[in-house]
C-alpha cells in the first residue's frame, strides 16, 4: 500500500511504477494544479510540487477541493528549489524546463522515459537559477503574438509528446480491449 515518508523537507507517497515526472515550480493557481494532478493521476505519471506554492498544497487541501481521484496521483512535495534539486542529482533525472524563453521546439526534442518535464509558475514563469539548472529548455510553438498557454494545457501537450515517444500510456489503467 502506499507509504508516507517525511526526510528532509521532502514528503513522498511512493509509486515505483512511475517513471515520467511532471514537477511543477512554486505554482500560484490551485486549479491548474488540480487539473495538472489529475492528468497525473489518469495517464500514471508522478507529480513533483515545488514549494512554496501559493496555496495550501496538502492532501487535505486538494481532498477538500473535490479532488477525489488524488490517491491516484504519486506526489512529492519538496521544500524549496535546492531540495528538489538535491532530490534530483540523487535521482540521476534529466529536467526538460517548459519555458516562452526557450527556441527548441518539443516537436524536435527526444525525450527519455524518465525525465522530469518541469513547468514554471504562471504568474512569471521559471527564475534564471531553474534555467540555469535545466538540461533542456523547450517551447510550445505558438501563433505569433500569443503570450502563453495555460500551464495545464501546457502541461497536457508536453506529456502527451513525450508519452507518445516513449511509448509510456499508462498501460496499467487500460481496459481489456477483448472483453468489449
């Protein structure tokens, strides 16, 4: 069954059978969250909260948001940038940084089962040390003059292409196609 486990400014309900990561960096708007939980939870893969966030980011909280598919959803929430980061280096991950600064298109970027796709606040985005950091740096092509997508939406495309590459599905959750 799952177990929660509190180190360091760290708190993990572990799911060893996720391996594409979706982090997201200090986020300031609930909802998106809960949309982005939720993508997590149906398509299988773990999500990373990066404290602070700019709201109450405990499983009490989303539960009481109606988040009912949350035991779905294996979340780390981590303390601070350097937590995550130091959480990172251990891991070994690769961070792909979803950003309107980047120039390399995630249409033309390969990515590997275990990365970690990591998505900026939506107030302002990621800070130069999270560039910094970042193995890649990608952009969702968008009509020119167009500011940016919704971070969810955002989120959705990006794991849906790096899903499809990998041939990640979420496997566990598919019917028996047989049985009708």
């Amino acid at each position: 069954m799952e177990r929660l486990l509190q180190a360091a400014g760290l708190m993990i309900r572990a799911d060893p059978a996720a391996s594409m990561r979706l982090a997201l960096y200090q986020p300031d708007i609930p909802q998106n969250t809960g949309t982005i939980l939720r993508l997590c939870g149906c398509l299988g893969i773990e999500a990373h909260i990066i404290e602070p966030a700019g709201f109450p980011s405990t499983d009490r909280a989303f539960r009481r948001a109606g988040m009912d598919y949350l035991e779905a959803v294996a979340i780390t929430r981590h303390a601070s940038w350097q937590h995550f980061e130091a959480w990172r280096r251990r891991a070994a991950c690769r961070m792909v940084l979803f950003t309107t600064q980047a120039s390399n298109s995630y249409l033309d970027f390969r990515f590997a089962s275990d990365d970690v796709l990591l998505f900026g606040r939506e107030s302002a985005g990621a800070p130069e040390a999270v560039h910094a950091a970042a193995d890649a740096r990608l952009l969702i092509p968008m009509r020119p003059g167009m500011r940016s997508l919704n971070v969810a939406m955002a989120a959705a495309l990006a794991v849906g292409e790096a899903l499809r590459q990998t041939a990640g599905t979420g496997r566990q959750n598919e019917r028996d196609e047989s049985r009708g």
